[in-house]
C-alpha cells in the first residue's frame, strides 16, 4: 500500500531552524535558484512541504526536472506528512511507465496517493479511527522540458511574477485553481454535484463550510467525507453526519493546468493558505521582486506575520512569543517556497548536478 521512495542525500545546507521557523534561504535547482521557509502554528506541524530536482522517474533515462509540493494538512499531521513520503515516489513510478510528465500522469499519482492512503484508513479504522478525519489539501508543480505542470486539491497556491514589457512593476498572476467553500463558484460547484442535499454548504460561524464541517471541497484524506464506512462509530460524534451518503461529498480530483514557461516568467511563489490569509498575491510578487533573493521565502514569511500582529493589534515582537498550539489563534502553519526560473536554463541548458531532495 506504502511504496518505498529512494531519496538522494541532501546537497549541501539542508535549512536551519530558529524557533517555530525553519528555513532554506537559497539553494540551486536544476532551473535555477529556490528559497524555502516554514513556521509552525500548530501544537504540531500540519504543513508539510518539498522540493525535488533531478529524475523525475524511477529509471535513469528518464525525463530531468524540478517538483514542488506544498501540503496543508488539517485535523492533525498524518494525511500532509503521508502525502510527503508517497506523492512524489508515485509520480516518478508512472512517469516511468509512461515514459513522460504529463497532466494524466499527476493525475494518477493524485489518485493513487488518495487511494493509498484511505487504504491505509481502513487498516487503522478500529485502533485509529481519527485517521478518518485527517485530510490535507495538497498542491504540486513540475517543471520539464520548459513546461510546467500544476495540479491542486484544496487552497493553497501558486502564483507566478512575470516581467512584461513595458510594465513598471512584475505582474503577478495565480496559476492554481482553489476549492474553498468562500469562492462562489466551488459552493455553485457543489451545490450542482448534490442538487438534493440543502445542507452541502452552509454559514457556520461567518465562514462557508462543506456540511457545515470544512472549508474545502477537495482534499487528499478525509475519508469521512467519502466513505460512508467511515461516517459511523468509532469516529468521534463530531464528524459524523446524521444521515448516511452514498456520493462522495468530497473529491480528490485535481484541477490541472499546463503552462509553458516564457522567457518574462521570473519566479514562482508556491504557499499553503496560511501566507495568502494576510498577503495578496500582488503583495507576495513586490515583495519579492523588490527584495535580495538570499532569504527572501523567509521575508514572506515574516511579512504574513506582521499583518498578522496588525489584525490582532499587537506588535510582530509580541506574536514572536507567543508558543506553538497558542499561535494558531494568531495565524495558521505557513509554508512559502520560492522558485526562481532562469530561462536560458529552461530551454535547453538545465545544470545536470547532483540531485537534490529537500
């Protein structure tokens, strides 16, 4: 059910942690340069997140690129951190069989991880039967051939910074599609899946939640959501519904684009909810644009955190105190990676150094 992945060692400086922080402040890809940082929120980290450069498949002739995987979990660490060990060796294992990535590729991985994991769900149910409750949006890029491929469950997002001509400043421009209850078209979405169901969104609390129990409408995980199995005792009163299901209420169906990277296309800036909460998109692509590239995820990072204070009326010194577990009454787990694109690498030139695993 759990395939065994080969990591490559890290190259180099692996990151530092400071507290609640840990952090990567620059480091080679095979297109470029990245910039990763995390900091926890959480009594325990949801966020998982990585970076792979090299093979993109389990044999050698095949295809050389980058992948970025950011994974927000929710309703404990078990769905971000299972995404992190198996998406990525589900990945290479088709891009092996196919021979190519391609969206039908990510698809599968999507598909398999989703069905590996609820697999491992039923395993648990009567020892664990939390684990049906745990989900994780889950958020991916590659990078290959000059194309990039996304594919997203979930709100967290990718947003490009591209310098067009003439334009004083970069334009920023979202590439992911989210799926949270608040954006009009995933409730009309929803609403159109389960016409016979008034209750598939509701206001709770001021927010939009998928009966009244989550903000998103697709997710890796929360079984309970998509198998009446697991709508039932042992789980905890909480989750379960009143009324059995026979339809997924919840889907782990990725949207997926295709872009082809332009020699404009500067950066990408790769982040769960918890950033885009306290900056636009607009803000992150200034920030970055303005700033040295040493450090510059951790910037974002600080940056979401200030505004963060300033909602809540205190200084950014103040909500550095403030613990883990307690901190997320401030602000949620964040993650930001940034990845910056050199185009004469892109086409054609990629740096065929070791490969990296982070």
């Amino acid at each position: 059910m759990i395939k065994s992945c080969w990591k490559p060692t890290v190259e180099g400086d692996s990151g530092r942690v400071d507290g609640l922080l840990w952090y990567k402040d620059l480091g080679q890809h095979v297109y470029g340069e990245f910039s990763m940082a995390v900091i926890q929120a959480n009594s325990l980290l949801e966020d998982q997140s990585q970076l792979e450069s090299g093979p993109l498949s389990s044999s050698s002739s095949g295809p050389y690129g980058i992948f970025i995987g950011v994974y927000d979990g929710h309703g404990g660490p078990e769905a971000s951190r299972f995404i992190n060990d198996n998406l990525f060796c589900n990945l290479k294992s088709f891009v092996s069989e196919h021979q190519e990535i391609s969206i039908n590729v990510l698809r599968k991985a999507f598909s398999a991880t989703e069905e590996n994991f609820l697999s491992l769900v039923r395993k648990q149910w009567l020892g664990k039967p939390q684990m049906a409750s745990v989900g994780s949006c889950c958020l991916t890029g590659a990078i290959c051939n000059g194309l990039l491929y996304i594919a997203n469950v979930g709100d967290s997002r990718v947003v490009l910074g591209r310098a067009e001509r003439g334009a004083r400043e970069v334009i920023a421009m979202q590439l992911s599609t989210e799926h949270n209850a608040s954006i009009d078209a995933v409730r009309d979405e929803l609403r159109s899946l389960h016409p016979h169901d008034p209750q598939i969104v509701v206001m709770k609390h001021k927010v939009w939640r998928v009966k009244g129990l989550i903000q998103i409408s697709r997710s890796i995980g929360d079984a309970y959501l998509k198998k009446a199995e697991f709508n039932k005792e042992p789980l905890l009163p909480k989750f379960r519904l009143p009324e059995s299901f026979q339809k997924p209420i919840l889907s782990a169906e990725p949207s997926l684009l295709v872009h082809k990277l332009h020699p404009d296309d500067q950066f990408l800036i790769f982040a769960s909810d918890g950033l885009w909460e306290h900056l636009s998109n607009q803000e992150a692509v200034k920030i970055v644009q303005t700033s040295p590239r040493n450090g510059i995820a951790r910037r974002l990072v600080k940056a979401a955190l200030k505004e963060a204070a300033k909602k809540r009326e205190m200084r950014y010194s103040d909500l550095k105190k403030i613990d883990r577990g307690v901190r997320r009454h401030f602000h949620d787990d964040i993650t930001v990676i940034v990845v910056f694109l050199d185009p004469n690498l892109i086409n054609g030139g990629s740096s065929y150094s070791s490969p990296l695993s982070i």
